[in-house]
C-alpha cells in the first residue's frame, strides 16, 4: 500500500467524519436553543423533565449512546429502524443538543436582570428584547466554551466507528488487515488541520465580537 493509496483512503473516511460533524452542527445548536429554553421554562414540570432528560445524555457516555439507538430498536421491534450512519447522527445530535443547551442557559441567565427590565421600560417585547438587545452578548459569552465544545465534535466523531461507520479512524484501522500501523498516526495530520481551521475561524470571531463588553 503507497501513500498516495492510503492518503485517498483516509480523505474518503474524512469525508464521513466532516459528514458527521457538520450535521451534527446543522441539527444540534438549534435543537440546543430549545431545550436550553425547556431548561428555563418557568412551568416546572417541564423544566424539571428536560432537567433530568439532559442530566441522563450528559452522564452516559456518548459510545454507549450511539449502540443504544443503534442496536435497542432491533432488540425491541426484531428488525434494525435505523441505518448504521443515520443511528449516528440521531445519537450524536442529542448529545450535543444536551451541551450545548446547557452553554446556551448559561449564557442568557448570566445577563443582567437590569438589561431585560430596561428593555421593558422602553416598550420593547421579549422578542425585541431577545433580538436586540440580548442576543450579540449571549453570543459572545458563548462563544468560547461553544468553540471548545465543537472542536470536542471533531474527536468524537471517531466514535462512529463503535457500530462500523467509516470514518478516518476506521480507514485508517483498515490497513491493520495489511500490517500497516502507520496509517492510523497519519490521521493525526488531518484532525490537526481540521482543529486547526475551527481554531482560526473562533479566533476571528472572538474578534468581531470584541467590542461587546460582557
């Protein structure tokens, strides 16, 4: 096997891994929003069960997650619901859905309360409020612990391969067949530049938002 051959495997597998991840993205940090606003629901019985719910994702590990919803259906219904790579979105979206709800209730109670009733004085609706006032700075509060997160996204998705969805890291595993171990430290090089862009682009945004006192 030449370097080139192996090079070819590894991006058809980083395909898969940036697949992964960028659904996850698309589908997890609105779907965050949402239970971060279940979370904070003045109606107790919903916030204390999307409490628990996020309590119970955020303290199973995330492989087990993804063999849960990926086998447990077969188990229940005697045949697969799922594909082997749609079980991994599923799994991987609620997961992250959890954390990031959990960033998000951070950063818009750490508003100050003056700000809201400020707004209030000056006829604004909650939306208005929310929209212009609030949001650019719960942005900027979370902007970092969501970067740290996302770049977490990139390493996790190696876990796809637990229920044999090709990513690198199973690309590279693959060449084991032949007696090649050094495939699997050449995946290094791609999660370096793919760590890396995700750091720049944070990096620019912290910036563009440094003018937001918080």
């Amino acid at each position: 096997m030449g370097f080139l051959e192996v090079t070819q495997a590894l991006l058809d597998g980083l395909w898969n891994t940036f697949l992964i991840f960028a659904l996850t993205l698309v589908l997890a940090l609105p779907l965050g929003l949402v239970i971060s606003f279940g979370s904070m629901s003045k109606i107790k019985p919903i916030s204390y069960i999307v409490k628990f719910f996020v309590w119970i994702i955020r303290g199973v590990p995330l492989m087990l997650q993804v063999i849960i919803i990926y086998y447990v259906p077969g188990m229940l219904f005697g045949v697969p619901v799922l594909s082997r790579f749609v079980a991994v979105i599923v799994a991987f979206v609620i997961n992250y859905a959890c954390y990031f709800s959990e960033i998000y209730r951070g950063g818009i109670e750490g508003i100050p309360r003056g700000q809201y009733e400020a707004a209030q004085v000056l006829g604004m609706t909650k939306w208005e409020t929310f929209r212009t006032v609030i949001l650019m700075q719960v942005i900027k509060r979370i902007l970092a612990p969501m970067g740290n997160e996302v770049i977490t996204l990139v390493k996790d998705t190696a876990l796809a391969r637990v229920i044999m969805v090709v990513e690198i890291i199973q690309a590279a595993q693959n060449f084991a067949a032949y007696g090649l171990m050094w495939p699997l430290f050449y995946t290094a090089v791609f999660y370096l530049a793919f760590v890396g862009v995700l750091t720049l682009l944070f990096g620019y945004l912290e910036k563009k938002l440094s003018y937001y006192k918080v």
